[in-house]
C-alpha cells in the first residue's frame, strides 16, 4: 500500500472516529471492535449496476450483514486481501454464513469490466456482489461514504494505480451503516463485529 493510501486512510478513519465519539453510550451498545459508525448521515444509499448487469441497491440485501468495500481488481494487496477475510469470516460463521453479504465496488470502472467483476469476485465467494457505475456515479458513490479515490500515474497510461480508502463498512440486517473496519485488523474483528450485529438482529424478532 503506498504511505499516500495509508496517510488518507489514516484521516478517514479520524474522521470516522470523531463521529464515533458523538454517539451514545451505555450497557446495551454494541462493543465493536471497529470504529462504530452507528447513528451517522452518510452511507445511507448505494445504487450502482452487478456483475450480472442488474441495479442494485442497499435494500436488497436487507436481512443480511452486509460489508461492502471499495476496490479494483488490479490491486496489489490491500483488495485481494480484504475480501479473502470476508470469505473467511463468512464461512467461519457456519449456517449464519448465508446471513453475510459480501459487496466489492470498483473504483476503476474503466478497467473493471463486467466480466472481469464477476470472474474477480466470484473467486473469492459465489455469492459475492461486484458493483460498477460510470465515473460519475463511481464518484457520487465514494462521496456518499465518505471515502476517496484517485489514481496514481504509472509507467503507462493503462498501468496506473489507485490510491482508495482501505477499510470496509459493515451495515447491520436493517441495511444502516454501523461499522468502519480498518484494512489490517484481520479477519478475527470482523468476525466479532459481525456476530454482534446479527445476534442484535435476532433479538428483534
């Protein structure tokens, strides 16, 4: 990950967890083990296109735990990674795997074809999501989460990087934004947060 990504990962999550000391406290929240988004005003909607060429949206996966993350399929490490630990968690949690939503957005539709998406996602769960939107709707999308993105010349035009935020944010099954997982923890965190959101679901019914 080059010290670029790393510098405005860090002040993502900054600003993350200044908004994470607003929220309420008390015996009954939630102890995540990432930053706990629970309350704030963004992330409130993704409408972007799948792999399989269908819109999407937020609500369809409503009754699930949904950890989306911002990506593309050139990365080197920071992508690959990430969602090899939702794979993990996902089929770590047994039967309640099927409760757990994988969705990987590309920030470089230009690259991240359809097909691409799909064989790239695919690989790590076929239940997996891949999201890709033109450029305007890549960065209307990345501006609803807060996040960032930018490319990073390479040796040639078709060869360039891109600097992204390195983190997940889980939704809850009621599809709101409640945590931000910050790349490099490991799968052990996720896992925690996940279980916890689920378990909460389940005593709402």
């Amino acid at each position: 990950m080059s010290t670029r990504r790393l510098a405005l990962s860090s002040l993502t999550l900054l600003a993350a967890l200044a908004v994470a000391g607003c929220q309420p406290s008390g015996p009954d929240k939630p102890a995540f083990k990432g930053v706990d988004l629970t309350g704030v005003d963004y992330a409130r909607q993704l409408n972007l296109t799948d792999q399989d060429g269908r819109s999407r949206s937020l609500a369809d996966f409503k009754g699930k735990v949904v950890v989306v993350f911002f990506g593309y399929t050139q990365c080197p490490d920071v992508c690959p990674t990430t969602m090899a630990e939702v794979a993990e968690v996902k089929k770590s949690l047994g039967a309640d795997g099927d409760k757990v939503q994988g969705v990987f957005v590309t920030v470089d539709p230009d690259r991240d074809t359809a097909q691409l998406l799909k064989a790239y996602i695919t690989a790590f769960d076929p239940s997996f999501v891949a999201l890709r939107g033109s450029e305007e709707q890549t960065k209307a999308a990345v501006k609803e989460f807060r996040a960032f993105y930018a490319k990073s010349p390479g040796k040639t035009p078709e060869s360039y990087m891109v600097d992204h935020t390195a983190a997940s944010f889980v939704f809850d099954t009621e599809g709101r934004v409640r945590v931000y997982v910050r790349y490099g923890a490991g799968a052990e965190p996720l896992a925690h947060d996940i279980k916890l959101l689920l378990a909460e679901a389940q005593t709402r019914k």
